[in-house]
C-alpha cells in the first residue's frame, strides 16, 4: 500500500454545532466547509490544520453508522483516513495481504473524494479510511 499522507481525522460528535463552537472558540480553528453526505446519513464539519484536516461527523439517523458509534462508545475519534493514488489498485493490494475490507470498491465522500473502509478488525481496532481526490 502507498499512503500518501493523513488526509484526515475523523471526530464522531453528537452536537455538529456545539463541536463546531469549541473548536473555533477554544482551539482557535476555523470551520471551512459543513456538508451533509446522504447516503452515509451524516453531517460533516472540516476544519484545516497544517496539511492534515479535521472532520466531525454528526449523525442524521439513530440508525447511521455514526449513531450507532456514538451509542456503543460515545463520541471521540471514529476513523483514520489516508489519501492515495489509485484508490481501487490500493484496496486490491490490502485484501491480497488479508485485509478485510468494509467497501470493496470505492464510494462518494464528503469534498468530492472517493472513499473506502478497511475494516477495524484487520487494522489492530483502528477504523482506516482510504481517499483519493478525483479530478
């Protein structure tokens, strides 16, 4: 696998607006972009520090894969996510060393990147998100 560097962090938060409110007014950062990605019933809120990025995720649904976070551990960090090149080509190269993966092919994220899951139990309890910006 080449990682090309973290591209982001992923914060699972029950109240979008409130954690926005505390990372600007206490942490001094500067939300860029609050975006809602349907299909994964969530709501985003990116913040940028150095080349590394900040997303907080709120769930839309009880039923989403946030809610359901939140509920079995309470808020705090949800995921790891890496940029790459060729996103498919990367996934193939983790499931030909055992890998399993969560999204076996690419999907629609949040800022217009392709995403896909590898899941926790393959990665030492670590949820790790592979991204690749299409141009």
């Amino acid at each position: 696998m080449e990682l090309k560097y973290i591209e982001h962090i992923g914060i699972a938060v029950k109240d979008l607006e409130s954690s926005i409110k505390y990372y600007e007014d206490v942490l001094g950062l500067s939300c860029y972009s609050i975006e809602e990605v349907k299909d994964q019933k969530v709501k985003t809120a990116f913040f940028q520090i150095g080349q590394t990025k900040l997303e907080l995720l709120e769930s839309t649904s009880e039923d989403g894969p946030i809610g359901k976070f939140i509920e079995k551990k309470g808020e705090g960090i949800h995921h790891l996510a890496f940029a790459v090149d060729n996103i498919e080509n990367q996934l193939e190269d983790a499931s030909s060393k055992g890998v399993r993966l969560i999204d076996s092919k690419p999907r629609s994220g949040a800022e217009g990147l392709e995403i896909a899951f590898l899941h926790p139990k393959s990665t030492h309890g670590v949820l790790t998100e592979l991204c690749e910006k299409k141009g």
